[in-house]
C-alpha cells in the first residue's frame, strides 16, 4: 500500500435482523417463527423481516399484503421505536470503549475507526470479534462485522458472512476481493444500476475495473467516477463521529389511493408542517425542496425546486411542494406523498471541504489487521 494514503483500520458494525430480532428476543413465542416488523395494516410496509420470513422472500419495504402471499404464516409486530433506540444505546456504550470514532448510520450500524483505540489492540479483526461477543452478553442480540482499511470495503465484508460473523480484508487482499465481488455487492449499486451494468457486460469488479474513468463517467454520470476508485480500493472517507445532516424529510402513506391533486393538498400541508417542525428542532433551513411521490403501482417520482435562498417556513415549503405536485400529469393513483429539504445550511456544509488526493493502491506495506 502507498505511504501517502491513509491507512486506517475501518470495522462496520452491523446487527442482524436487528427491529425482528429484538421483538423475539423480548417475546420468546416469537422465537424461531417467521415474524415481521411493521406492515400489517390494510396498506401497511414492513420495516424489517426475522431471517425465518426471509427464507420465504419477505424483506423490509415491502407491502405486508405481498408478504403474506409469500408466507402465510407470517406474523406480524408492530414496531416499537423506543425499544430500538433503548437496544441502540446499549450497543453503541460497547463501541465507544473502543474507540471515540464512531459514526452510526442507523440504530442498528455503525463505522468504528479502530486505527488507533482505546484499548491499545493491534488487531482490529479481534476488536470486531470482542465486540460482537459484548453485544451478544450485553443484549443477547447478534450483530455481524466487517474489517478492512476503509468504510466501503468494511460495509461491503459485514455482508459476506451475515448472520452472525464477520469477515476481514487484509490490505494485500483488497485488490482480489474487489475483483472476484459480483457487481450487485458493491455498496452504492442498486437493482437498476445492476441491470444497466449487465446490459453492459459487467458483471464483477474485475469487468468494472477494465473500463476507463471516462467511459463510466459517460454511462454513470457523478457516479462513474466513485465507481472507478471504489473498485481500485481508493475510497477515503473518514469516519466521523457527527455526521453531517444531508436531508431532513416527512413522508404519508395513505389509508386509501388519492387520484386528484386536489384531495392531495390538505395531505401536504400536514407533511409541510411537519418537515418544518423539524428543521426548527434541528436549527437547520434548505435550498432544495423534493416532493416524493409514490404511486399505487410502488412506482416512487420525485420532483425537485432549489430556491435561491434557505428556507424553513411552512408556508413556503408547502407553496413549492404545490407548484411540484402541479408540474406534471399524475402517472397513477398515489399512496404516499413526501416532502425533503436538502442543501441545508448546517454549520459543517459552510466549511470548504478540504481535497484529497486519490492514488492507486499497492499492496507493498503489510498491515496487522
């Protein structure tokens, strides 16, 4: 590996069928049966599956109606966020005995940069071990891991062995395990990007590394050139403990389809009102206004407005999100409708974000991991 590029030991921590498996683990009828969270109302979504209703099919935002089909001995749960958030805490005390570095991205998975840790361990597989055995004593939950030196090839691994274990990527290993990766593994390509690469001829990381940056950056757009550094190891984000607030959002399933704007208006006023509310609580305003739309058929649109100025007052989020919802033609009867800032003017956006040099990894430096 190159002297000049950072060299970090990166774990991504991530618990298994986490929302499923805390509701089993406080309901022991529940225990070894298919269960979903969420999702069991008339036009209900699910927010997480046991992996017994995945074995059927059954994953998170998918509607409860089509998981039932798939099986019909399903169970479902209704969620219970501050159980979560309670769980959540109590895993995330055992990371910070570790490391100060943590950078959660959901309740249940986080970023932990172990490079230099509180514990004095050379090796951040055992790190990722030790803590994994915490969590299961502290919670009796499961969580798998992913060891390497940056957050991608770290969330990629945390997969590879789910559920329960973890997977580590030594330095000189990351070049092949890049390679051999089927295309639909890489974090950040999703199902229709997937489909284009196909389409393509690329199906693995070895395929995606023969194509030059120019050539991804004509079929991918911004994307083509993450795609080109992420495939060749370069990928250096830092893990950081406060997380920059990219979008603050509110979102309506309805009980029933709305097939005119007009019936739809009163909808958005209370999403308007709502996203406002927030952005008050976060201090936060924004440039961009995206109203989400998404149809009876699943099909999700989204139109987008960037003001010239920041904004956070109800009254105008709700006068663009009209103007959006009027831009075009309804392609559907609509189930949910959604209102997002983004461009926000939180302090850390104000700051020049500094330019890292990407190089090309070698894998000459051996490195304990």
């Amino acid at each position: 590996m190159s002297n000049d590029l950072p060299i970090r030991k990166i774990i991504h921590v991530d618990m298994d069928a986490f929302y499923a498996s805390v509701e089993q683990l406080d309901n022991p009828e529940l225990r070894g049966k298919p269960i979903a969270v969420g999702g069991g109302s008339a036009r209900g979504v699910i927010s997480a599956a046991s992996y017994e209703a995945r074995k059927f099919g059954v994953r998170s935002a998918m509607s409860g109606r089509l998981a039932e089909k798939l099986c019909p001995d399903l169970i479902f749960v209704r969620t219970n966020f501050d159980r979560y958030k309670e769980v959540s805490q109590q895993i995330r005390s055992i990371f910070f005995e570790y490391t100060d570095l943590v950078e959660p991205l959901s309740l249940d998975e986080a970023y932990l940069d172990v490079t230099e840790n509180k514990k004095g361990m050379p090796s951040a597989s055992l790190i990722a071990q030790e803590i994994r055995q915490k969590i299961f004593e502290k919670t009796g939950l499961n969580a798998s891991a992913g060891i390497s030196i940056n957050k991608f090839i770290a969330k990629v691994a945390s997969d590879i062995n789910k559920p329960n274990g973890q997977k580590t990527v030594n330095p000189e290993d990351v070049l092949q395990f890049l390679e051999n990766l089927d295309i639909r593994k890489f974090y950040g390509v999703g199902k229709v990007t997937a489909e284009k690469m196909y389409l393509k001829g690329i199906f693995t990381g070895k395929d995606l590394k023969s194509k030059s940056l120019e050539y991804l950056s004509e079929n991918f757009g911004k994307s083509g050139s993450y795609y080109y550094h992420v495939v060749r190891g370069i990928h250096n984000s830092e893990v950081k403990p406060n997380r920059i607030r990219k979008s603050l959002a509110a979102e309506r399933t309805f009980s029933e389809n709305l097939s005119s704007e007009i019936f739809m208006l009163e909808k958005l006023e209370h999403i308007a009102e709502e996203v406002s509310k927030r952005l008050a609580k976060s201090k936060v305003s924004g440039k961009t206004i995206t109203l989400k739309i998404k149809y009876s058929d699943f099909t999700l649109q989204t139109r987008s407005k960037t003001l010239p100025y920041f904004v956070s007052d109800k009254a105008i989020i709700l006068e663009t999100a009209k103007d959006l919802l009027y831009q075009d033609k309804l392609n559907n009867s609509v189930r949910l409708l959604g209102i997002s800032l983004s461009n926000l003017n939180t302090e850390d956006s104000r700051k020049k974000a500094k330019k890292v040099i990407e190089k090309p990894i070698s894998v000459q430096l051996k490195f304990d991991f």
